[in-house]
C-alpha cells in the first residue's frame, strides 16, 4: 500500500481513487473533498503497510505490520522509525492529547507517548481472555475509542472465541458492540459522529450504525455493495 491506507479501509481506498482519476483527468477539485495535489509515491520497500494517521504537525505516521515497526514521514518526506517493536500495530489514530493510540495485533489498544516513550495498555482483554488481534480505530470528540477485533494474526484457537467490534469508554469501561459481522475491520464515525461505519472483509456490504449516544448504538445495516 504505497499510498499507506488502500489495503485497510475501503472509504480510503475510494478517496485515493478519485484522488489518483482526478489528478490524471486534471480535474482542480472534487466535490466534499477538496482540491486535488499531485499523487506521489514515497516509498516502495515496505512489507504490508496499514493505518495512516497524522499527529497534526506535520508528520505522518503509518504501521507495517511484517516488520513490526512504525515510521515517520515528516513534511520533507524523510523516513524514520517512530516506533519498534510495534507489536505488530495495525491502526493508528492520535487523540487530542496528543498521544499515538494503536490496534496491536498482538492483542491489545495501547497509547503512546512518543516524546518519552510511554506505551499504556488501554485494554488488554475482555471477559479475562486476551483480545485476538485489535484492526481498526477510531476516537470519538468525547475520548472514547471504537475498534475492531477480527482474527487475522489471532492465535488458535481465536482467544475470544468470536470476531467483533468494541467501544472502550473514557473512563476505561468496555463494551462489546457487535459480533455478528464477518471479520469486521475498518472502523470509522461519519463527521457528525451519528453514525459507526464498520467494514467486514468477508461480506458485501459495509454496516451503518446509528450511534444514539457515545458507545451505544442501534441496529446496523448494510450500505455498500462490493
């Protein structure tokens, strides 16, 4: 993924679409997003990467999971190593204190401090057992964190015995939301926040859910054919 997030979230690989047809029809802007730059490709030795996510100054930061690292790009597009090991961190996404909130694939949501290099496990486990292998994030405006728990890298048997997606409130409190998607994965709140977006990779559709209050919602439904 040379553009750091086609491979986790259809939403952006959609967006990265119209960005790169855009840019070869010479079209200036497309409509809800914006005015179109010139697509460039920064690096092409990577592994598998994942989980693009900006710190608000300047630097980008994105997971490759096979190597267990996560880099830095910073404005004049230099390279570095912000993180390793990652345990295998996958998505990426920073709250407003600024602190790197990642989906560890080894089991576990954790927050890092990258300026003194505190790592804190925000969830570990649910119901006693390790989660499988923590996809996807999103913060809500409140602190609040919705994220996914399919099984790629789990161990096996899976150590929640099901694939699902959660909500860890600020105050630390988990919920299960869902466990009835097939290997939910991407994870992302509409701009209002009224609705969850979840993306299963082995379904068609992609499901809505409307979010009556920060980690409560209602019943899902399909809204995007493959």
């Amino acid at each position: 993924m040379m553009t750091f997030r086609s491979f986790l979230h259809p939403i952006f690989s959609l967006v990265l679409l119209w960005l790169v047809a855009a840019t070869a029809l010479g079209v200036d802007s497309i409509p809800g997003i914006g005015p179109v730059g010139e697509v460039t490709q920064l690096q092409t030795d990577m592994k598998f990467t994942e989980g693009p996510a900006s710190d608000g100054k300047s630097n980008l930061y994105f997971a490759d999971i096979p190597a267990n690292r996560v880099y830095r790009v910073d404005v004049a597009h230099q390279l570095s190593v912000a993180l390793e090991p990652s345990n295998h961190a996958n998505g990426l996404m920073f709250d407003k204190a600024g602190r790197m909130i990642t989906c560890e694939m080894d089991g576990a949501l954790v927050a890092h401090n990258l300026n003194s290099d505190d790592r804190i496990v925000l969830t570990g486990e649910y119901g006693g057992k390790r989660y499988n292998a923590p996809n996807d994030l999103v913060v809500d405006r409140r602190g609040g964190i919705y994220f996914t728990d399919p099984r790629f890298r789990s161990p096996d048997p899976w150590p929640q015995g099901k694939e699902a997606f959660y909500y860890r409130r600020p105050d630390g409190v988990v919920t299960r939301l869902g466990d009835n998607p097939k290997a939910p994965n991407g994870i992302i709140l509409s701009t209002d926040e009224k609705t969850l977006y979840v993306i299963p990779s082995l379904q068609k559709e992609m499901m809505a859910y409307p979010v009556e209050e920060p980690g409560i919602i209602g019943e899902g439904k399909g809204v995007l054919h493959a």
